[in-house]
C-alpha cells in the first residue's frame, strides 16, 4: 500500500478531480492535474464494478501496489487518479496490461 502522504485528502481530491486532463492509455483512464508538492495517488473503483466492498477494495489495493512499484518514484509532480472500470478480478493479464498503460503513461506525461 502506498504511504499516507502519497494519497490524497478528501478536500484534495475533490479539487484535482474536476480540474484534471483525462488521459486514457489501452482503454485505462487516468486524471492527470499538476502537483504543488510530491505526486499523489488515487484510485477510484466503482459500484458497477463489483456491489461488494470487499471486492472493490482487494481491486483498490492491488492498482494502489503497481501505483507503487511501477510510478512513485518516477512521477513526480502530478497528481494521478486512476479510475476502474474494467472486471472485478486484476488477473495476471490485465494487470500486466495496466503495468503496460502505466509506462505508457509515464511516457506521455513527461
């Protein structure tokens, strides 16, 4: 999981939300805004995902584990919201797709 100072407040969020460029890499969106400080993160799963909490947090978690390992160090002044809206399980070849979208992104947004 990433640490706290790497997610958004909800005030933060809000804000970012509605003044971010929506980029979409291989059918994944992303909301890209400027950073005044170090990146943050933030991923948004939906109810038409999956109805169960257990469910769209487990999916939360594992997009918030590659935000980790493949961006956090390499992004650093913007703000990233990524937004599900794809099955409610990250197989193995989906994830290795959104890890495709991530470098992707990595190299449109520099």
């Amino acid at each position: 999981m990433i640490s706290k100072k790497f997610r958004f407040s909800s005030r933060l969020f809000d804000r970012c939300f509605s003044r971010s460029k929506k980029i979409v890499v291989d059918g994944f969106i992303f909301l890209i805004s400027p950073s005044r400080g170090a990146a943050k993160f933030a991923v948004v799963v939906g109810k038409k995902v999956s109805k169960k909490a257990v469910v769209r947090n487990r999916l939360r978690r594992q997009v918030f584990e590659i935000f980790r390992t493949e961006l956090l160090g390499k992004i650093l002044d913007k703000n990233v919201i990524f937004l599900y809206r794809g099955a409610e399980i990250l197989d193995t070849k989906l994830r290795e797709k959104f890890i495709a979208a991530c470098q992707k992104l990595l190299t449109k947004i520099s």
